[in-house]
C-alpha cells in the first residue's frame, strides 16, 4: 500500500503491485510502489544478486528501469486513468548504488499530451546514486491481452 495516506482500491492493491497495470518487467524486479500521489512518486527496490555487475552493484540498466518507472508513475499520479510512453531520458550516474534502493520522482511540467518529470535514486543511507530527467507522452491505457488487444499490440507516439 502507497504511504501517500490516499487508499488504494483492493482490485489495484492485487494488480501491478499497486502500479495498476502489469508490467512483468517490473514484477521481475521486485519494485514496490510506495508514493503515488500529486505529481510525486516513490518506488522502494531491494536488488537481487542477478541484478547486480561484476562490481557487485546494482546494474545500470537496473537502475535506469527503476528511474523510468519512477517518473512514470509521477506523471501518472495526476491522471491515473493514463498511461504513458518513454519518449527520451537522460541519466546520470554519480556513484555506485548498493543495498535497498528507494526511487523518488518529481513531475516538473505537463501539458495536455506531455509529461516532463525527474526522479533520483537514493541508496540505503541516502545517497543520491542516480538522477533522471524524462519526457513522456500521455496514452490512453488500452485493455491488455489477447482478447482485447490488436494483433500488433503497436502504442502510438504520435
């Protein structure tokens, strides 16, 4: 259940981990949505060793999919009957991220049809480790699945 004070309905809290869509990806990961509220987003994210580099820290890649999907979920907190679609991120990173992680995104600007938000990865003393700035575009969430989807499960960015 997200600590934004703001209940999460029972068929939500079973579904996505909160998230309220399924994203294998992201289950696979084991993140954990703790904020979900106003343009703000907290994700909580314990790394597993398969997660890790041959430095014995949290993957690159790891990290960025937890900072795309922390400031997904920032610019979705103001109208969570969307969906939205990566369409750049940049990131930097500014040390090694160990131990539990927890995610914290920010959405800076919208618009009718776009999201600008940043988020930060913060390390179990918190540190900053990483930080991201991304643009998204707003979507209609469109049922999933294959009675329900087109053939081409294609997601428009125009």
């Amino acid at each position: 259940m997200p600590c934004s004070g703001r209940p999460v309905a029972a068929a939500d809290a079973n579904f996505g981990l909160g998230f309220g869509v399924a994203i294998p990806f992201v289950n696979h990961l084991g993140f954990e949505l703790k904020l979900f509220e106003g343009g703000l987003s907290e994700i909580a994210y314990a790394p597993k060793p398969e997660h890790l580099n041959s430095f014995a820290v949290t993957h690159g890649g790891a990290l960025m999919t937890l900072l795309d999907v922390t400031m997904a979920a920032a610019a979705r907190s103001v109208q969570s009957d969307m969906g939205v679609v990566t369409i750049e991120m940049k990131t930097t990173f500014m040390q090694p991220a160990r131990g539990t992680l927890s995610g914290k995104g920010r959405l800076m600007h919208r618009t009718a049809t776009m999201a600008f938000a940043e988020a930060t990865v913060f390390d179990e003393d918190g540190r900053a480790c990483a930080h991201s700035t991304g643009t998204f575009k707003y979507v209609k969430r469109l049922p999933t699945g294959p009675r329900s989807s087109n053939a081409l499960n294609v997601i428009s960015t125009d």
